[in-house]
C-alpha cells in the first residue's frame, strides 16, 4: 500500500496533516456504525500520515537511503513493519513479523529502549552474528526506540552504504534520529488517547514510501488554450518551462510562440488546426529555448465534447517537459549493450531495444516483472541476491551468467535509493578461478573492473531449480536454531518456539503435544481461546482426526481453511480458528509429538512457508527430546540432593534458624553444597559446607560428609575434632573431591559461641544495634587436602539479639569481580535488611541471586538468631 510523501499530498489538512475529504467528515457526524467506521478510516489515515512522516523524515535527516517504522502487535510477542521508506518491504521478505526477544538490532532497541548504532558490516557480523549472516551486505543502521514515556510502542531503523571502515552517523544524525523517535511517539500516543489502538496485526500492510527525490524527473504545465481568440491561461510550471514568469506572462499564445525555435512556431500554429479537425493533438514536439540554446518538449491537448461552440473553441491539456530525459532514451536506444532499469522491487521498468535479442526475449514479456521470475536461466538464487545486495549496500556489483546453452553474458547493477540500472553485455567464459557453481566473491562487494575476470561466475542453470531461498526464512532457521541451542528445559523450549513461529509466521495460537504410552499429552498452549484443541488430549495415535496421523506419518498438515477439514467429527469445536499447521516432531527417526501452529482466518500457506515450517519442526523435535531427557535427569538427581538435605530445621529454645538452599541456573548438574542445625547435649552446631564440583559424586560425598559432621558433633566432640575427624574420613575415601566447610558450636549458659572453619568463606555477625562485621577466624585447609591437617578454634561472643550467617561462596563470588567485594556487598545487605522474621530475611539475601540468569554455582545459606531465655 503505497502513499505519497506528505509534501505530495493533496486536499485540506487537519490534525496531524491528514488528508480528510469532507465526504469522512460527514460520516463522522453520523450516528451508529456508519459513524464509527468513519472515525477508523480517519484515524487509520492519521496514523499513516505520521508514519510516513516519521520515515521521510528519518532518512532525510541522517543521509540514509532507507527506512522503516515497526509497532507493536496485538499480542505483545513481535513488532510489526508498519512503514517503509526506500526499500520495499518484498525486497527482504519475511521481515515483517519480528520476535521482541530476538538478537535483531531494531527488536533489541524496542525492548531495550536504546539505541543500537551499527556503523558497518565489520560492527554488525561482531555484535549480532545471527543478523549479519541473513544479510550479509556492506550496510550499516542504526535503531531507536519509539516511545510513549516508560512504554515502548516500537521502533524506527534507517539503513545506509557503509564500506568496510564508515564511521556510520554522527552523534548529530543520531541525535536528530532520536528527536525523530520521540515526535512519532508522541503523535502516536495523542493518536492513542482519541482511541485509536496502534497495535498491528498480521493483516496489517506496511505503507510504502518512496526514497525522496530532490527534484522531479519530469514537469507538466497545464494550459487552457482560446483558440478563436488566442488567449491561453497557463499554471505556474508551464510559465516556468518557456522561461516566463508567472505574473508577468499576458496570457496570449503568441507569447509563448516567441519561446520557441522559429521553425517550430508554424508547427504549434498546425497544432492548433489539428485540434480544431480532429478535436486533440498528440505529442507534438517543440523546442523551448533554454538559455543560448533549445530543449524539446511535447504538447498533448483536447478539445472538450461538451455542447455548445464556447466550450468546442478551447484546447485543454499540457506540455511535457521531460529534461534530459528524453535525450538519455535516445542515446541508450543507440548503444549495442543491454540497459534496463529496475525498481526497488526488482520490477523492470524499462529495457531497451539491444536487450531483447541479448536475453531472446521480447521487451514486452520483460517489463513490469522480475528478470529472475521471467528467465529460468536466472532463477537461481544468487542472481535475486545480487540485486538484494545492490539496494541494501548501495554498492555496484556485477557477475556472469550462462544463457542456455552455452552464451556467456555479463551483468553490471548500478543501485541508488530509486532503483537499479543494468548493463548486459556478451562476454567470454569465466576465468578458470572463477567457481562455476557459486559466487567466488561475497555478494554486494563493489567491482571496479567489468572485464570478465573481474566478474562472479553464475554456472549453467541446474535440471531441477531449488525454491529461492529467502531472507526470513535463513533468518528463522538460524534464529530459532540457536536460540534452542540455549533452552535446556522443556519448558524453555516451548517458550522459545512460541517465541519465534507465532511472530515469524503471523500466528495467533499454538500447542504442542508429546507422545505417552502411544496417546497425545498437552505438554504446552498458549492461545486466545481457552480450550484450543484440547479435544487431541489423549487420542490415540492414528485416529482419524488431524494431528494424530501426523507423527506417524512423518508428514505435515496443512490446513488452510476449515472447509479443508474432512476427518473432524461435528461434535469437536475448533474454536473458531480459521487455519492449522500440523508438524510432525520427528527425533532419531522417531516420533515424539506434534506441534500445531493456529490462525485465526484463512490463511495461505506458501511452497517456501511449508518447507520452512517443516525443517523447523525438525529443530524442535530435537530440542524438545533432548529438554525432555534432561528434565527426567535433572527430576532425579536433585530428588537425590533434596533427600540428603535436612527436611525441616529442629526447634530448639532461644535459638532460631533458617536455611535456604538454590540451585546453580546453568548446566544439569546438581552440587554438593550444604548445611545443616546439629542439636547436642549443651550446645547447638551450625553447619556449612561445600564438596567441589557439580555432579551425582558431588553430591553422594556431601552426604557422607553430612553424617559424619553430625556424628562426631552428637559424639560431644570439640569443633576442631569435628572438622579434624570429617577430613580423616574424606581423606581415607579418597572420592578425588575437596570441600570447605564452617563449623560453629554455640553454647546458650555462656552467650559465647566456638568457630572453625576449613578453606571456607567467613561467617557475618550482626549484632542487636544492627552493626554487622566479617568474623575473622583463624582457619585451616580443605577437608580432603592432608589427613594430619588442624583446625584451630576461634571463640565469638554473642551478644543475645545477635544473627549469625553462614553461606557458601556462591552467594558472593560474582564472574569477573573480587569475592572479598562480593561479602561485603553481603555484609552491608544484612547490616540494613529488615530483620522481623528470620524467612523474610534469608529470602532478602537470596533475592539478587535468584534474579542473576548468570550465576552457575549453587548456594547454601543458614541464618541463625540467638535469643536466650
């Protein structure tokens, strides 16, 4: 849906430069549906009107040569292309449905809310690899968000030629960008507020913009010609194409007679006789002086068929100044080489008279089509990708193509924001360097050379051409594929899957079912409509109803409309869902679900979207059975950790505890950290300790540590002799594991407390006043290290009132900084936390661990508060 630029638009404004016709307005004022209709279409064209304000604008005012406006969607998952200006949006298909969350420059900004400068290819392939390798084009771009105060409502991304070492914009451009951003988003939430909803849809088109011109190709002056009198009323352009100024121009057409070359003054009197016999003139050409010289110009007039010998004696119509124009059509129908032009499209525009026999094709089969949709010799890939590469980088670019059987043609493209010029020529064979079935040089690099050497070779066409592969489509592969890579759950998965198809394919529902004991399970949904084919919960497999018969067949399911459906008894309700996509998940070469992606209307499935849509199912199949193993694995072995830490803390007089245990966020591992309250004859032991390593064997040494911490204390012996014998214990075992641990005997009769500590972090003290301090203990090795290692005691006083706190190194060793900086980040934590429950506090200290996605140890913590009597 293509608009002129805001300066082009015609008719009286209101609000926002809108375009309204007194006829919207009228229907406004109606009352009922009529009415309500009417205020749509006039706020939809408001909203368009700043769109396309916003696009113009951008370009202009950071030099770009493209750029484009995204919203958000109805459903919050992706940002919708709204506006393009300067680049169709056909050119990179597949881009107008983005996932918030994908690494794509324009999403990242829309999220994020900052800017995201990439001032060259070099910048882009090492900030967002994904990105560059889908578009693998000498560009650069930059994107900012379009926001309505903390809310983002999308965002606006300009592209530009960016050679190896451009420095992009200037902090200027990128200021005048963002100053861009911030008008649209006001516009758009004053559009808001009057009710409109912004939001876009999956039938929502993008406006087209074309790149803005600097000055017109082609003028037109309109004249209104009495031909019984000689008087002629002129316009503005026409006055300015003989040279005249408008208000000093008598309205006369001897006058404009004297503009023209002498001999061509008989001739514009032979025109207006013309149009009295034969009622029009057609193209009748005339030379305009121009300075010391002459230009040609055409007139084309008419002769009204009203009633009446008035209305019969005007010549209605105008002159066409085509500039220099004209001159270049001559000059190119001259040349022997083929020239063509293309639009941004890739659509062919024109194409002169030398090209026909170069191709063996007529110039009316070519214009208005793409060459590679014409010729089958040119349907290969590449070719469409060099014409890519020519409008994103804006960088010539020329190669070697093979007309069937054995014509050898080379190809120049010349890009600006416009279009594309092309020149064809025949040419020798490649040079053997030359790969024959590929390109031998990146696609978009600039060739200063056009001999044949210096061109990329494009082989004979093969038997059998493959479906083009398009830009969204590599893009959703590698998107998805790598974002899998990082999902180790089945829930993750499933997150990530409704993360990437429902945006990348314009859908609105989607379940995901597994195989159990040969019936279908929900494992996942996320749907507008609550029951959405639950009705496939437990069927069996090869029921005669869609979605069963999937996985065993191995084979998709497309299913454009409910007319389509066959097998479906009447008494299931589909939920209104107008279109399904039934992909079978297929592991190992065997079967384990299916995923089935749901439209709310018709909807088409493309040859290119059901390929993709079934190679993604393969993607999924595996990342799913992979999470699946992992989640049984993982259910084991922490059942095993969970079984060796305490079920509950004892409840002891005048000492209260609370202990916390979380788990590391990455790898499937379990760890060996502990803690443990120990109640002896006259005294209470606290506990904390930690073997080495995240593993089954970790975790089994753990527990055998556990015992025997909590024998030697129960046996009455000192904290010394505790941590003395446990290190003789894992010394005699000999499991290839260290652990560090933190041993505290509190004796309630004294208010003083015995501690040791082996290779351990030191524990906190917080005293009743709320001063809290590192407790400097005297310590000794790892457990594990030496059998005749010792532990010497330090003795703490506890003030009552007091909070002891024992933790392991995972609550303060942070990727990249200084544990010490890590406990007194801790220290000062508990010093102003709010201490009325001992729960509410274990839980304040854990809160930035259980928040970071990058803490990969486990964590052990135990809080105790010693109030005697």
């Amino acid at each position: 849906m293509g608009r002129p630029e805001p300066a082009e638009r015609a008719g009286p404004h209101v609000g926002n430069g809108t375009a309204t016709s007194p006829d919207v307005v009228r229907s406004a004022r109606r009352p009922g549906r009529a009415a309500e209709t009417a205020v749509a279409e006039l706020m939809a064209a408001e909203r368009e009107d700043v769109l396309v304000a916003a696009a113009v604008r951008a370009v202009r005012e950071t030099g770009a040569h493209a750029g484009s406006v995204f919203l958000r969607s109805r459903d919050g998952r992706s940002i919708v292309l709204a506006a393009a200006c300067g680049t169709p949006p056909s050119l990179i298909g597949g881009w107008r449905f983005i996932p918030v969350n994908s690494p794509i420059p324009v999403a990242v900004a829309y999220r994020s809310g900052r800017t995201v400068h990439l001032a060259n290819a070099d910048e882009a392939v090492r900030r967002f690899p994904q990105f560059a390798v889908a578009l693998p084009y000498a560009f650069g771009s930059a994107s900012v968000p379009v926001r309505a105060g903390p809310e983002s409502l999308g965002a606006l991304a300009v592209v530009w030629a960016a050679p190896p070492g451009h420095p992009g914009l200037s902090k200027s451009q990128l200021r005048h960008l963002r100053a861009v951003a911030n008008r649209l988003g006001t516009a758009l939430a004053a559009l808001r507020a009057r009710g409109d909803t912004l939001e876009c849809g999956t039938r929502t088109v993008p406006v087209e913009i074309p790149a803005p011109k600097n000055a017109p190709a082609v003028r037109v002056g309109l004249f209104d010609w009495r031909l019984d009198t000689g008087a002629l009323a002129a316009d503005e352009e026409l006055c300015a194409i003989f040279g005249l100024t408008p208000g000093a121009f008598d309205g006369r057409a001897d006058t404009l007679a004297s503009r023209l070359h002498p001999g061509d003054r008989a001739s514009l009197r032979a025109a207006a006789r013309a149009a009295v016999t034969h009622g029009r003139v057609l193209a009748r050409r005339l030379r305009v002086r121009a300075g010391d010289g002459y230009r040609t110009v055409e007139l084309w007039g008419r002769v009204p068929e009203a009633p009446g010998e008035e209305a019969r004696a005007h010549l209605i119509g105008g002159v066409l100044d085509a500039g220099p124009g004209a001159a270049a059509v001559t000059a190119v129908e001259r040349l022997r080489d083929g020239l063509f032009a293309l639009d941004p499209d890739g659509r062919i525009t024109y194409a002169n008279r030398s090209l026909e026999p170069l191709l063996g094709v007529s110039g009316r089969e070519l214009l208005g089509h793409r060459l590679w949709d014409v010729l089958p010799w040119l349907s290969d890939p590449a070719f469409e990708d060099r014409h890519r590469a020519a409008m994103v980088s804006q960088l010539p670019t020329d190669f070697l193509a093979c007309r069937p059987p054995d014509r050898w043609l080379a190809f120049a493209l010349h890009p600006d924001a416009n279009g594309v010029t092309g020149r064809v020529a025949s040419s020798g064979p490649p040079h053997p360097s030359a790969a024959p079935d590929g390109p031998a040089v990146a696609p978009g690099r600039e060739t200063r050379s056009v001999s044949p050497p210096a061109f990329t070779a494009l082989g004979p066409p093969p038997a059998a051409q493959a479906v083009p592969a398009r830009l969204g489509a590599i893009y959703h592969v590698l998107q998805l594929g790598s974002a899998l890579t990082e999902a180790v759950t089945t829930g993750e998965v499933c997150d990530v899957v409704a993360d990437q198809l429902l945006p990348a394919f314009g859908g609105q529902h989607l379940a995901i079912y597994v195989i159990d004991d040969g019936r279908l399970r929900l494992l996942f949904h996320t749907s507008r409509h609550e029951h959405f084919l639950r009705w496939l919960e437990g069927r069996p497999l090869g029921a005669p109803l869609p979605g069963t018969r999937t996985p065993g067949s191995g084979l998709p399911r497309f299913i454009e409309s409910q007319q389509d459906l066959t097998e479906v008894p009447p008494v299931i309700s589909l939920d209104r869902t107008g279109a399904w996509a039934y992909l079978p998940l297929i592991a190992s070469n065997r079967p384990v679900g299916t995923c089935i992606l749901g439209f709310d209307e018709i909807h088409r499935f493309t040859p290119e979207a059901r390929s993709l849509l079934t190679a993604l199912g393969g993607l999924i199949a595996q990342a799913l059975e992979r999470a699946r193993l992992y989640d049984a694995k993982s259910a084991l072995a922490h059942g095993l950790q969970t079984a060796l830490l305490p079920h509950r803390l004892p409840d002891l007089p005048g000492i209260r505890t609370a202990g916390r245990y979380l788990p590391g966020t990455s790898g499937m591992d379990i760890g060996g950290d502990w803690y443990d309250v120990i109640p002896t004859e006259d005294a209470v032991a606290l506990v904390v300790g930690d073997v080495e390593g995240h593993s089954v064997a970790a975790a089994g040494t753990m527990g055998q540590l556990r015992s025997a911490v909590r024998a030697f204390a129960t046996a009455g012996h000192s904290p010394g002799a505790v941590l003395a014998g446990t290190n003789r214990l894992l010394t005699d075992l000999d499991p290839g594991l260290l652990a560090s641990c933190c041993y505290i005997r509190i004796d309630p009769s004294t208010d003083r407390a015995h501690a040791v500590r082996a290779g351990h972090c030191p524990p906190l003290l917080r005293r009743p006043d709320g001063g809290t301090d590192v407790l400097d203990l005297a310590g000794g090795p790892l457990l594990g290290v030496d059998v005749a290692s010792t532990y010497p005691e330090t003795r703490v006083d506890l003030p009552p009132g007091s909070i002891l706190a024992l933790y392991t190194d995972g609550l303060v060793e942070e990727r990249g900084s200084d544990v010490g900086l890590g406990i007194d980040h801790l220290r000062a934590s508990l010093a102003h936390a709010r201490a009325g429950s001992l729960d509410e506090l274990a839980d304040h200290l854990l809160r930035k661990a259980r928040r970071s996605p990058l803490r990969s140890d486990d964590i052990a913590l135990l809080l105790t508060e010693y109030r005697p009597g």
